[in-house]
C-alpha cells in the first residue's frame, strides 16, 4: 500500500508539472510577450508587450480619415489576470487572459477584445 501511494504522489507530480506554467500557475512577462494585433471595424490595434512590463498601444483609424495614437506604459500580472496601467489617462484597466501560440483574449467581464499575434 505504501508503494502505491508513492507511485501515486509522483504520477500527481508528473501531470501538475505537464500542465506547464509558472510556479503559482500563472503567466508570465515571457508568456505575453510580444507583438499582438487586433482589427476594429475602423482600423487596427496593435498592442506591443514587452518582458520588461512596458507596452506600446498603437490605434491607426482609417475611416473617415486616417488618424494615429499611441500611448506607452507598464503592465502587470497576477495569475491569469492582466493590469495595464494607461499612465497617459491616468487609469489601469484589468483583464483576464486567455493565451494560445498565436492568440491574446483580454476579457474584462463585459467585453472581449481578441489580438493575434503578428
């Protein structure tokens, strides 16, 4: 019995740390980083993050003219949960993240915002 329960405990390990991840099981500044790009029905979105919790927003509108913004800031994590601190609006916006290889979903409760990675 007590050769089973240790095969057991080690199986247990085995698929906790399959299941990837970092420590607390949570993401990381490696895990987000990147480049992310996002269509809106006016132009596009580009959300650049970066490991050192910096990102770049960019917003080009093309409709009825073109026009460009784009802000700077820090970024934090904690779990699956993403802060973005809009330093030039003076707000930080949370989101929960759901991440494949090539796609970012941010949800902030009311709406989903979906970037693929470029």
């Amino acid at each position: 019995m007590k050769r089973f329960m240790v095969v057991f405990m080690m199986l247990g390990l085995v698929v906790l740390t399959a299941c990837g991840g970092s420590a607390k099981g949570g993401l990381t500044a490696a895990d987000v980083a990147g480049t992310w790009e996002k269509d809106m029905s006016d132009g596009v979105e580009t959300m650049t993050l970066g490991e050192d919790m910096t990102y770049t927003e960019t917003i080009v509108v093309t409709t009825p003219m073109t026009i460009q913004t784009t802000t700077n800031g820090t970024y934090s994590l904690d779990g699956d949960t993403i802060a973005i601190n809009f330093e030039d609006y003076g707000m930080t916006s949370e989101y929960k993240v759901t991440l494949t290889e090539d796609t970012l979903t941010l949800d902030n409760g009311q709406s989903q915002q979906v970037f693929k990675r470029k």
